[in-house]
C-alpha cells in the first residue's frame, strides 16, 4: 500500500512550517511578554536600584551643609561667684554676681574655601548620581540579556514541539510503508527512537526556561518562582549599521562611569583649589557686652584669625592633592579607552551575528526545506532510506536553531553596546 497523496501533501506542508516557522511570535501582554515592561517593573521596584537612588538623594543634600557657615558660638562667662566683699554670698544668677561677661563668636573662612566645600560637594553629588545611572545601565542590561535568554529557551522549546509534531507524522509513514511491506520495521523503531531524544531535550530546555525565569525574577525584585508570561519577540535591531566613531563620542558624553569619573575630577580638582587656599588664615569675630547687675556696662569686640606655619605640612597636602587629580585624570582615560575597546568588539560580534541571521535565513533554511521536501518524496517512492529522511529533518532543526542563537546573540551584544553607550539606540 502506497502512502495516500493526502498524507504526502500534509507531510509537506509541515516540513515548510517548520522550515519557515518563527518561533519567536507569541502574542502575550502580562509582565515577561515585552522588554518594555521587564524594565519598566525593575526601574520602579528593584530594591537596589532604590538604594541608589536614596544614596544619590543624600549626596545632594550635603551640598548646602558643605558651603554653609560654622555655627556660632556663645559664652557665658560669670565672674566673683562667691561676690567677695560684696553682700549675698554665692550665686550662679548674671545679676547677682560681681560680673558677668557674655560673648558671641563666628568663625568666617577666607580664601573661598566655602565655595570650593561645596564645589567638592556638588561633584561627590553628580558622582552619586553617575553611579545610579550607572546601576540602571548594568541592570538594564542584564535584564536584557536574562530577557533574550528566556526567550530563547522558550523558542527552542517551541521549536522542538514542532520537530516532535512533524516526527510523529514521518512514524506514521514508516508505520503504513512497513505495513504494506515497503520498509522495514527498524524505520518506525528509528522515529520512536528520535522522539524519545527529543522529549528528554525538552526537560533539559524546561530546565533552561526555569532558570531564566528565575534569573529575570531576582533583576525584578521579584521571587523566583513568581510567574512570567511568554516571552513575546525580541526587539528590533537598528536597521543602519553602527557607526564606531559616532557611537564612541556618545560613550565619552554619555557613559555613566565616565560621567563618574569626571565627577570626581572636578571635586579633585576642587580639592586641590582648597589645599591651595588652607595658606590663608580664618578669621573669627566676636561681639563682648559686660553686665553688673542688671545692666550691660561696656562692650567689647574680637578678631581672632589662626596662623598657618606649618609650611611643611601645607606643602604635602598641596602635593597630595595635585597627585590625586592626575591619578584621576589618568584613570578617567583608562575607563574611556577600555569602554570604546569594548564597544568595538561588540559591534563586530552584532555585525557577524546579523551576517548570520540573514545567511540563515536566506539561504540555508530555504535549502534545508527543499532538501527535507525532496527526502520525503524520495522517501514515498522507496529511492532514500529513512536514515536520509531523519538527516534531512535534522538539518533544518539545526539551522532553526543557529538561527535562534544567532538571533539571541545579537539582542546580548546591543544589549552589552547600550550599556556602554549609556542610552537606548
């Protein structure tokens, strides 16, 4: 008994879904269906990226304490307690004692040093807030990945539900050729054979899809096992290709960590401003009234300013400061030559990637299909054997699957590129 044309043409029709089958379409709208949302949940309620910004809320309020003057100071000072030779013995009262003087003191800073106190604290608060940008940036980058990962544990899985689909119908044909004598039996014992391979594969993708899961759970602040919709698609790459040159300038404008380390080059520079100007003294003032019983008798006024000798020492504190900043700047171009050295290779990666995909999917799944579609037939009229027909299906499940990996692999590196860059592309 031949195979039917109808099973013949249903065979077909499934090697070409297969073939041309994006596994990476399914329609969901809950939180784990869409990038979007992922990072929207985590930029609102990942606990430490709240820390962060707490931290930076706090930085920018030490700038106003930091350019602030000292408190004064005020003094009482109660003279002849005992009022020897005067009536009424011992007394704390200020009209009841021989004299009582009281004095009010503020210490003013010279040299600008209020100014350059809060200059370094206006850098250590963009410092702070560099660095929650930069939380944000490493987060959103894993979240990124771990969103590409579960993806493509889930299309693979997809993938492989429909490679079984297709299996259990090449079984029925080597069944109905190994019933009318055509094949045999070892045919359908194959089939059997290769789909239990598969559904042992499956655990291990359910495996994988767990672990992403629970991966993308923690970047969310969530519990592992809370559950995620279907990953629905990956987004889309940029359609022109990435520019190095442009690409490296908004690295150096737009890096959270660069952005921090130019922070802390303007407060070392600030501080160095400041161990100039510790050559000038500080000058405190006060204003002295005197009392004698309940009236204030005479005022007094002061000026007192603190003399800066150790010459030795200032000296130091000027050199060390000078060597902070260059040890700052030098470290700025470290993190900035590492950063576009990084960003290079991943533009390589993503271009080669791209280059993949499209070889994929314009020549080798178009070939795979028509080889699987042409083992069939020669399947049908006894001209292949079945070990041919399962090679044939395995090649288009394998250029499925690179096609996939090729297509994960790029979503991870223009993750990896926008983390560098600072900024969506």
């Amino acid at each position: 008994m031949a195979t039917s044309p109808t099973r013949a043409a249903t065979l077909r029709r499934a090697a070409l879904a297969l073939a041309l089958a994006a596994p990476l379409a399914l329609p969901a709208a809950e939180l784990g269906a869409d990038l979007d949302g992922l990072l929207a949940h985590a930029r609102a309620r990942n606990p430490e990226l709240a820390a962060m910004r707490h931290e930076s809320e706090a930085a920018e309020q030490r700038v106003q304490p930091a350019g602030a003057l000292p408190d004064p100071v005020f003094r009482v000072e109660l003279m002849n307690v005992t009022n020897d030779g005067n009536p009424g013995g011992f007394n704390l009262l200020p009209s009841k004692v021989g004299e009582t003087q009281y004095t009010l003191m503020q210490m003013i800073p010279l040299g600008g040093k209020r100014e350059l106190r809060r200059g370094i604290a206006q850098a250590d608060a963009q410092q702070a807030h560099a660095r929650a940008d930069l939380a944000w940036t490493e987060l959103a980058t894993k979240i990124k990945t771990a969103y590409a990962q579960y993806l493509a544990a889930a299309g693979n899985q997809r993938l492989l539900d429909e490679v079984l689909g297709l299996m259990g119908q090449l079984e029925q044909l080597a069944q109905a050729r190994y019933a009318s004598g055509l094949v045999a039996q070892q045919d359908a014992i194959r089939a059997q054979l290769e789909q239990t391979a598969m559904r042992s594969e499956r655990l291990r993708l359910d495996n994988d899809r767990r672990q992403a899961r629970a991966r993308l759970n923690a970047l969310l602040g969530r519990a592992p096992g809370e559950p995620l919709a279907e990953p629905r698609a990956l987004r889309p790459l940029p359609a022109a290709a990435l520019d190095l040159g442009a690409l490296a300038l908004r690295v150096r404008a737009a890096n959270p960590a660069i952005q921090a380390e130019q922070a802390r080059i303007r407060s070392a520079e600030q501080a160095r401003d400041l161990a100039r100007s510790n050559r000038i003294p500080d000058l405190q003032v006060g204003i002295s009234p005197t009392q004698m019983g309940s009236r204030l008798t005479r005022w007094g006024l002061m000026f007192e300013i603190n003399i800066p000798l150790q010459r030795e020492t200032l000296r130091s504190m000027r050199a060390e400061s000078e060597a902070m900043l260059a040890a700052q700047r030098a470290r700025t171009d470290a993190v900035a030559t590492q950063l576009v050295g990084e960003l290079g290779e991943h533009l390589a990666a993503i271009d080669a990637a791209q280059r993949t995909e499209a070889l994929l999917t314009n020549q080798l799944l178009p070939q795979s299909e028509l080889a699987l579609r042409s083992a069939l037939a020669a399947y049908e009229n006894g001209k292949v054997d079945f070990a041919t027909l399962l090679d044939a299906q395995r090649q288009i499940r394998k250029a499925q699957q690179d096609r996939l990996k090729a297509q994960v692999e790029a979503q991870m590196r223009l993750a990896e590129i926008e983390r560098i860059v600072g900024g969506e592309l």
